[in-house]
C-alpha cells in the first residue's frame, strides 16, 4: 500500500473518483440551503488543476481512495483568501494555509482505515510545511469530523482547533396578511 502526491490524474482515475464523489456527496443535495457539493465540470476541473494536490492511496496498483487539498485558497472559488490573509497573515504570505475539500473511499474498501491514513498523511503534509489546515463540513458532521482531525493530528503534532466562523440560515414563510388585505407602504412607518 502507498499514498501518492499528484497534481493531475488520468481520465480513468478521474472517471472513478467522479462516481464515487457523486455517491458521497449525494445527501448534501438536499441537506443545506447552500451548495455543499461540487458539480460534475468542477469537480473534473479540480482534477486538472495543479492548485489542487491529490492524495491518492493505492492497494497494489488500485486507486482505492482519493484526498482533495487546496495548496493556493483562490483554486477555490467560494473561499475568501481575503479572510485567511487577514487571519493568518504570516501563512498566507509563505503560502502553507492548505484547504480540504474532500476526502473519497471506494465502497470496496471502506471500514478498513483507509481514510484514516488518507487524513494521517493529509496532517503529516501539513505538520511537515508548518502551516495550517482549514476545512469545512456539513452540519450532521461537525459533532465529530472536527474532533477526529483534531485528535489525529494531536497524535504527531502539537495541534489547536479554532473554529474559523458559522453560517445559519433562515426562512420567513408567508401566511397571508392580518387584515387579509394588502396594506398600504404606509403601514411599515406608523411604528
């Protein structure tokens, strides 16, 4: 068993990771009100994009999971660079502010530790430049991803997580007006 490091990743490969992000990722359709999820063209477009390094963990000569890493934050097109500058501002100038983006089991080989080592090596990555790892998750998520990375790199590491921000979302249904008449603007001012 080895874990590579690549920035680019043949068609084959990119075809097989694509069906299993679109299984992974499938519950994330319906789970937020904002897009959890990347696109099929996105998702092939981070595959070619160099900004983008893969972590790919082979069993023999099979691809058997995958780890998406932003090494450059604009590779990312709803991060803002502009609030890890501000953050981080000695990491971002060095450029070891790494973004994770996913991380892919086929369903072969899932429950065998495989995207513990994935995440082992993602942390050795990130130890070894010194930098920072930010990611993000879904809420039914963060009872325990976020412990799990923490704990993990705790083990070769001395590691401190700071949550970097929350985003909630609401909805105002309409059931109808008081009065069942529109009013008037003027209604809005008489408070």
């Amino acid at each position: 068993m080895k874990i590579t490091r690549e920035t680019q990743v043949d068609i084959e490969l990119e075809d097989k990771f694509w069906l299993l992000y679109k299984t992974a990722f499938a519950e994330l359709r319906t789970a937020s009100p904002c897009r959890q999820y990347m696109y099929e063209s996105e998702f092939r477009e981070e595959m070619s994009d160099e900004r983008m390094l893969k972590f790919v963990l082979w069993k023999k000569d099979v691809a058997v999971a995958m780890a998406l890493v932003a090494v450059d934050l604009r590779a990312i097109d709803w991060i803002s660079p502009d609030f890890f500058e501000m953050k981080y501002p000695a990491h971002y100038k060095q450029g070891t502010i790494y973004y994770f983006g996913a991380l892919l089991v086929d369903p072969d080989f899932q429950g065998l530790d495989y995207s513990e080592l994935l995440l082992a090596e993602l942390i050795n990555f990130v130890v070894s430049n010194k930098g920072i790892a930010a990611f993000d998750c879904y809420s039914k998520n963060s009872d325990w991803l976020p412990k799990l990375i923490e704990q993990m790199g705790d083990r070769v590491a001395v590691v401190e997580m700071t949550e970097l921000g929350y985003q909630a979302y609401y909805a105002i249904e309409s059931k109808g007006f008081k009065n069942h008449k529109e009013p008037s603007a003027y209604v809005w001012l008489e408070k």
